[in-house]
C-alpha cells in the first residue's frame, strides 16, 4: 500500500517525470520490499539495518526531490535527514531491545516449562498439559494415551559409572523419546518426570495393540542404543506402564495414576517389560 500510493503521489505530482526520479522511486520501493521480507533478519545485525536504513532514506529524499528539482532549500534538507536520523536511530535501537527482550523472555519462559538436563518438557508442563487434554477429554471425547517409562537399574548405572555419565544415559532415552515422538503419525510430546522416570503422551484413538507396537518399538531401539561415551557393552531396558483416559476417571491425574500402577506391575514382574492397561506383555514380544 506504501508502494502503491507513494508511487501515485509520484507519478501525478512530478512535472516531469524523469528517469531519475523514476530510477530513485523503484530503488526506494525495492529496498522497502527487502524490509518487508528480510526485516527480522537485518535487524538482528546493528550495520546491515543502518546501511540499509540509510539507501532507503537517500532514495525516498531523491525521490521527492526530482519532483521539484529546481526548488533547493538547504534548510529543509539538513532538516529532513536529521529527523530522519533521530527517528530511524531510535526506532532501530527500540526495536533491537524489544528483540532481545523477547528472547530473554522466549527463553525464560523455555527455561521454566523444558527439563534443562534433557530438553523435554519438565513436570510442570506435564501437569498443565494432563490437565487441559482431560477437560478436552470431557468436552469433546478426544481420547489420549499415556505411556510412563522408568530406566531400569539407573542407580546401578550412577554408582558404576558415575553421575556425569549417568546424566549422559538420560540424554540418551531423552533423545530415543524425540525421536519416537517424531515417528508417530499422531500428535504426541515427551516429558521428563524427574529423576530416571519420562512420559509420552500421545493424543490418539489408540488400540491395546497400538500402544503395545509404540512401547515395544522404544523398548527396542532404546535397548541397540550404542553407548560408547558411558560402555559401549551397556544396554539399557525400561519398564513401562500404559494407560488410556476413561470417562471413569473423575480428575486429571487419574490416567497418570493408573498409568503409575502399571508401570510398578511391570517392574514387580521383573522389569524390562510393558503393562497396557494392567496386562502384560511377553518381554520382547513383537
């Protein structure tokens, strides 16, 4: 709209038209298109957004002046730049603080909600989360599965290897999560509890044997997982309790409760295996 009505401005005030002044409009209107389109970018850089800010007040100035070439007042030319200094200055050291305030915010706000350690989402995001697809649940009968994972015998690990090391086996699962979590065709997010405890949760009508292939799949590409940083001979196992919301449940944590007991079924059967809705499953059944 700039473009569109700087240019009718142009083309019916200037008497002549000259391809000067034509050259100068489209230098102006090209650079404008650039802001437009690349401005998030060249403001993140202090000399890219002032030489830029410059060409583009150097063209609109030549612009205008072609117009009217023979009137030149001095005055109103140191004027016009000044203003335009002052102004382009303090827009573009405003806009660079709101920029980086943003981001301190973005990442404040990553901080609070992301488990530092891992990169999941932390407990408190898990608990909000359970709790807006429970009332989604209630309200629209959108089903969601949630499958609580425990790290079998990770105090053995710390006390083996040691605490950094430990932290390296979580990074790991946490990873092997992700990418679960991006090999799903449904919706689904991946959390860390705390401690060597995860969930995923996955927002699905899912069947007895869909949860089942989903834990199984993490249970077997956790367990090829080459941990040559920690012991290239370590392999990790899980224990794993699976639980579907139900219109029985009359809270949120309900399902993470249920899912809870399952995963103790699991380890009190002897670990390394998978309880969906309190069944289960042959160890490395496929």
């Amino acid at each position: 709209m700039w473009i569109t009505l700087t240019g009718i401005y142009f083309f019916y005030y200037s008497s002549p038209v000259t391809v000067f002044g034509v050259s100068a409009y489209l230098v102006w209107a090209a650079i404008l298109i650039i802001l437009r389109r690349r401005g998030q970018v060249i403001k993140y850089n202090r000399i890219a957004y002032y030489g830029v800010m410059l060409a583009f007040g150097i063209a609109g100035f030549l612009t205008i002046y072609d117009m009217y070439p023979r009137q030149f007042d001095f005055w109103f030319i140191i004027r016009q730049f000044t203003a335009y200094i002052v102004l382009g200055i303090t827009v573009g050291e405003f806009s660079r603080l709101m920029v980086a305030t943003d981001r301190r915010e973005d990442n404040l706000r990553n901080r609070a909600s992301h488990d530092e350690l891992t990169a999941l989402a932390n407990v408190g995001t898990f608990n909000r989360d359970t709790l807006n697809l429970y009332r989604q649940f209630k309200r629209e009968h959108d089903p969601f599965t949630m499958f609580e994972i425990d790290l079998d015998h990770f105090k053995a690990i710390n006390d083996q290897y040691g605490h950094l090391k430990g932290n390296v086996v979580l990074q790991a699962v946490a990873t092997e999560l992700q990418q679960t979590v991006k090999q799903l065709d449904q919706h689904a997010k991946a959390y860390r509890l705390g401690g060597e405890e995860f969930c995923l949760i996955v927002q699905a009508v899912l069947s007895s044997d869909d949860v089942a292939r989903i834990a199984l799949a993490f249970q077997s590409h956790l367990a090829q997982l080459q941990l040559t940083q920690v012991d290239a001979e370590l392999t990790l196992t899980t224990s794993i309790g699976c639980a579907t919301v139900k219109p029985q449940h009359n809270k949120y944590f309900d399902v993470y409760a249920e899912a809870d007991r399952y995963l103790y079924l699991a380890k009190d059967g002897g670990r390394d295996l998978i309880a969906v809705e309190g069944d289960l499953l042959p160890r490395h059944s496929a």
